[in-house]
C-alpha cells in the first residue's frame, strides 16, 4: 500500500488535487508544475489502495496517450515497486490490480475507442491535454463518471496548459458549480531544475503571451503561428523517394530530438523517432543503432558531437540553419506529421513568431519547446539542398550518400 505521506515524494499540487471533492477538477498552470505527474501519482495511489474502481484515463489520439499520460502511470507504478503487482494487457490498453482496472481511451485517430466507453461506468476519469477534446466529447466522457460507489465520490479530472482563453474549458466548463480549478506554475514544483526555470522566465524577453501561458500560467490565446496548415495523426508512408533524418541536440533542459523526414509522392511526412533528455554522445550512439540508416543533418552549433557520431559509422553533416527560408520551404506544403510523433505535433501547434514591445509580429520565432520542430527543419533542408531544388546544393554534396 502506498502512504502518500512518508513513502512518495509529492508536491503541494498533489495536495491540493487530492484534498479537493468536486465532481470536475481543472488543473490548469504553466510548464513544469506537475500537473500531469501529481495527478498520476494520485491516481496510482487511488488504483491500488482502493476496491473495485474502474479508472479512465484518456487523450484524443492513443499513440499521443501511450507516450504520454500511460507512460507516466507505468512510469510511476515502476517508480514505487508495483508494476510487478499488476496486470497489464497492451491489446486492450488496460492495467489490473485485484478488483482494480485502468482502461485507457482516445477518441481519435485509428484506435480510437470512445464507442466501448458508453458501455463503461467509471469512479474516476483523467483527461490528459483536455484542451485537445471537444466540447462534445467532454460531455459523451462526462456522461461515463457514474459508477457506483459507497466510501469515496466520484470525479473528473482535467491537466492542460491555458493556450485557449477562447476554448470551452474557461467559457463553459469552468462555469459550472461542480467545478473547482487549481492554478499552478513552476512554483509548486520544488523538483524543477534551475535551468528549466531559467528558460522559462527568459520567454519574458521573447514573447510576453508564451510567458504568460507557460511561465505564468494565466489564460493566454496562441497567435502568430508559424504553421497554419497541420496534418495531424498521418500513417507512416510504406514508400518514399527520398529520406534523412534531422537531429537536434539538447541536454538539459533541452531534448534530443530526431525526426526522420521522408518524401512520397511529392509530401513531406515527418515523424518523430527519438525525444529525450540528458543522453550523452554515447547515448545518441546507441540510440541511432536501432533506427533505419539514413543521412543525418545536426545542429551546426555542435561540430564536437557531429565529429563523434561520424567517426561512430554514421553519414552526419552539419545542417544549415537559416530558420527564415526554412520554414519558409516547410510551409509550401501541408506539414505532414504521423500519428506516433507526439512532442513534434505539439511543437508543431504551438510554434509561434514573436512580437515586438509594440505589437509587431516580427519574423523571429519563440525559441522555447522547439527542438522537435528545429530537428524537422534540419532534415527537410538537408533533403532540400542535396537534391538541388528549392536552393543550390552545398559544397560536398556529390559526396554524400543517401544510405549506407
């Protein structure tokens, strides 16, 4: 049994969330508050110290919600010495724990599962990035928060960053007197590192709305933004003309993103193959074994670690970062992302210009929560400039390989 007060580490949102008793709780705050992690903690510790509980846990896309919130209960469940003590079915997307289930559930894409859910009854729902869900769908899942029970009460609960003041959560949902919001920030998070904290307050230099939403977590509206035509939750091309990765280096707070591009039938598809933190040159090594060969284009600003990775075995070149023609070329085509690259998505989505003290969208973007996007870039222009379209192939071209 776990004792959330001597056996977990836990933040004052943990707290909060667990002290609360309304039907519909809105966590709602910046980056890096815990939002997500304390509501999974919460929930583990409700899954295996309570009886007969149905728990659902849900986001609109199941590729998205396995990388995500399932992760983190898995993660969690690991984390304390449990994950040995359940069950879980990777079919079914279901975890068991005596009279206990977890059913994890998406209304979207491929997988999508919401049907099944209006035969399900349950004790406690988690709807992760909740702004992603519709109105509609809110008040099908809403409809399922009636299983019956005798000790504890039944409840909803919602984590999401405010990137909508104009969306159904602050304009109808937060409305309703069943409702109780919890705001929270970096601040109730005494494990966030000092440089996470430090990139967040530097969005005050760049954009005051990022840093409003992120570093703040006041309700803010996403403007500007740099890609207006999104192909979300895209099947992986069986055949492409031509392919090459993308590679961002990152640490901490950073990540190392890699986004393998592929060109078929004249599109670009992008998809994300590795997003992590604190890998080492070592690390990525290992990393780039599993994956399918291909040229690799990296952040110039690293030519140590490109010298590495080469002399590992891999065909790596420095990308070229002009970010204005870019994206520009980015944006002559619908950007076509797959279904299983979540972080790239959200980037994606949220990717903005910055404006100016006075109101002037300048053409800078926001360098923050940008690493899968840039990694993106690196590999379409790389595919760009070597293939001789679009700009004049770099020096060196003919004696690169396209596989190898």
């Amino acid at each position: 049994m776990i004792d959330t007060k001597t056996d977990i580490s836990i933040t004052t949102l943990f707290t909060r969330t667990a002290d609360c008793t309304s039907r519909i709780v809105v966590n709602v705050g910046g980056a890096g508050s815990s939002k997500s992690y304390s509501i999974a903690q919460l929930l583990v510790h409700k899954f295996i110290t309570e009886d007969h509980k149905t728990i659902g846990i849900g986001r609109t896309t199941m590729p998205s919600l396995r990388m995500t919130a399932y992760k983190l209960i898995v993660d969690v469940l690991k984390l304390y010495g449990l994950y040995a003590r359940v069950k879980e079915n990777k079919t079914s997307h279901t975890i068991e724990y005596k009279s206990n289930i977890i059913q994890f559930f998406s209304t979207g894409g491929r997988e999508a599962n919401i049907e099944r859910l209006k035969s399900t009854n349950f004790h406690y729902i988690w709807l992760e990035e909740a702004n992603e869900f519709t109105w509609d769908d809110f008040l099908t899942i809403d409809l399922r928060l009636r299983a019956p029970t005798v000790r504890e009460y039944n409840q909803i609960y919602l984590s999401l960053n405010p990137t909508n003041a104009t969306g159904w959560i602050p304009t109808r949902l937060m409305l309703r007197r069943d409702v109780t919001v919890i705001h929270s920030t970096y601040k109730d998070n005494p494990f966030c590192s000092a440089d996470y904290i430090e990139t967040l307050l530097n969005l005050m230099e760049q954009d005051e709305n990022y840093y409003r939403i992120y570093a703040l977590g006041e309700w803010g509206v996403l403007e500007n933004l740099v890609f207006k035509r999104l192909d979300l939750n895209c099947l992986v091309p069986k055949e492409w003309d031509m392919m090459a990765y993308g590679l961002d280096f990152g640490f901490s707070p950073g990540w190392t993103a890699l986004v393998k591009v592929m060109i078929s039938n004249n599109q670009t598809y992008y998809q994300e193959t590795l997003y992590e933190q604190k890998l080492t040159n070592s690390d990525l090594i290992e990393r780039l074994s599993h994956f399918e060969r291909g040229d690799i284009y990296a952040d110039n600003q690293e030519p140590a670690r490109i010298e590495e990775i080469r002399r590992a075995g891999y065909n790596i070149f420095p990308a070229k970062k002009d970010v204005k023609l870019g994206l520009d070329i980015m944006r002559r085509e619908p950007l076509h992302i797959t279904e299983d690259s979540v972080n790239l998505a959200k980037e994606a989505q949220n990717y903005q210009h910055k404006k100016d003290k006075n109101g002037i969208v300048l053409e800078e973007v926001v360098k923050y929560f940008d690493h899968a996007v840039d990694a993106a870039r690196y590999g379409k222009m790389g595919l760009v400039t070597r293939f001789g379209f679009a700009t004049a192939a770099p020096v060196g071209v003919s004696s690169m390989v396209t596989s190898f």
